[in-house]
C-alpha cells in the first residue's frame, strides 16, 4: 500500500488527535444557574400542615427547649418503636444520603420483628433531622432547585445562602440576623451545635461546603413571649419546641454550652410576584 506524504510523517496522528480534541477544548462554559421560581401560597400551608401532621403523628411532644431538666437514664426513644420505623423511613427517602441509613436500619427492624423485646437502636444514627426538613419541603411540593434536600442542615443552608446572595429579589428564603428579626410562621430558626459555634450566618461564607453540625425548625405559632417550631430527631421524634422571645418577639439567646442561634431564615414561599405577600397566609 502506497503512504501519502502526510501519513509518512511521524507528528501526523498527534495533529490529528490535536485538531480533534480543538472543539472540545472551545465548548462553551456550563450555563449559568436560573433563578429560582416563585411559588403560590398553598405551598407555604402545604408545608406547616405537613409538619403538624407529622408532629401529630409522634405524639404531639411538646419541649421547652432551654429550661433546665433533671438527667434521664438512657431509655430507647420514640424513633426506636417499631411503629415509628415507615415514618423516619421516608424522612430519609427524601435525601440521596438515605441508602445507608434505610439498609442498616432495615436490618435492625428485621431483627427487632424476629425478636420480640430485643432493643436494637433503630434510626439511631445517623441524626435525620435535617431529612425530615428536607421531607418536609419535598411533600410540599417545593422542587430541589428551590430547597435541594440533604442529610445536613449545612449543605441545604449553603444552597440558600448562595441563592439570597446571587438572586435576592426571588430567592424564596432569605437570611437574617436572628436578633434582628422575630421569626414568623414558616420561617426556619437554626442553631449552631458546634464546640466552636457560628454567631450569625455571614460566617457561614467562608467554610461553605464544609460539614458542620447545625439544627433547624419550622416555626409553626407565634405569641407574646414565645416561638413554637417543629422539628425532627429532637427528643428522638418529631417534636415542637418552645423558645422565649423578647417583647419584640425576636429569640433570646440559648443557654451556655448548648446550641447556639445563628441565622433566622425567612421564608418567601408564596409571598413573592405575582402573589402579593401581604394577603398571603
């Protein structure tokens, strides 16, 4: 076979490769993230009825958060009773970090069916409260680009921090000084429970993508001197809590070496264009 003078020459098939590889090289960057969308009112109901309901379901525990309690012996809590394992179960099919979780805790509900009275811990590691957050939203109807749902509550925090900053007139959470404002229905109070805790949320900035623990509730009543909010893996059930508050109704600071407040995040859902924010619920 007869070689033209291109092939015969040794740095033929690196240009080639090269020419080839040009187009690529040029493709056009990842388009940029879109806006959030803004949401109707039903979705912020949606989301309080849902947390009631399963606040209902635990029980209706009620827990002032910051008064002082006796020490406990260490019994098996409510997300232990087998009655309880479908609904942290679905808490955790809400986040893509439920597989592990559900495959081990799957393995201790059968064991605890094949032996009646065995205590076997169920759901106990690890803490789900950020997944019954993100459950929350999902069950509302609220889409991933709008709350992206986590087994943390600093990845989900991170994602709407990043919205208010980039897109503040449609973010549908935006961050504020928890001594600043008093929190509303809807709204998410969050607490640091770290040994070297976040005193607001700018701090947040610096370290984002990096774990920290954190908890958040869903405010659901408001009144003189207190907040009440539900959230879960709290008493080891879905719990509502009692903060005090000012006569402004902002949260007082927590107790020493305990969570710490950070970041009061108010919630737009179904009070931004076209719907007008005063007239919705």
């Amino acid at each position: 076979m007869r070689l033209n003078r291109w092939s015969r020459r040794p740095g033929r098939c690196a240009l080639l490769l090269l020419l080839a590889l040009l187009p690529a090289a040029c493709a056009a960057p990842p388009a940029p993230t879109p806006p959030p969308l803004p949401y109707p009112p039903s979705v912020r109901e949606r989301m309080l009825h849902i947390a009631l309901a399963e606040w209902a379901d635990w029980g209706r525990i009620v827990v002032d958060a910051d008064a002082p309690h006796e020490s406990r012996p260490a019994l098996p809590g409510p997300e232990s009773a087998l009655a309880n394992f479908p609904r942290v179960l679905a808490y955790w099919r809400a986040v893509a970090e439920g597989a592990g979780p559900i495959a081990r805790n799957r393995t201790l509900y059968a064991t605890a069916l094949a032996q009646p009275g065995l205590q076997v811990g169920l759901w106990q590691e690890p803490a789900w409260s950020a997944a019954f957050i993100s459950f929350v939203m999902r069950t509302a109807g609220v889409d991933r680009r709008e709350f992206p749902p986590s087994a943390a509550h600093a990845f989900y925090l991170d994602a709407l921090l990043a919205d208010a900053r980039a897109f503040p007139a449609t973010a549908p959470f935006l961050p504020h000084d928890w001594t600043d404002r008093a929190p509303e229905r809807g709204d998410l109070i969050c607490a640091d429970r770290s040994d070297h805790p976040l005193r607001h949320w700018q701090e947040r900035l610096g370290e984002a993508g990096q774990f920290r623990p954190m908890h958040c509730d869903i405010v659901v009543a408001v009144a003189p001197g207190v907040v009440e909010a539900v959230g879960g893996n709290v008493a080891d059930a879905v719990t509502l809590s009692r903060f005090p508050t000012d006569l402004a109704g902002r949260l007082l600071a927590r107790p020493a070496n305990g969570p710490t407040w950070f970041a009061v995040l108010e919630n737009r859902l179904g009070r931004l264009p076209p719907w007008n924010w005063r007239t919705a619920s």
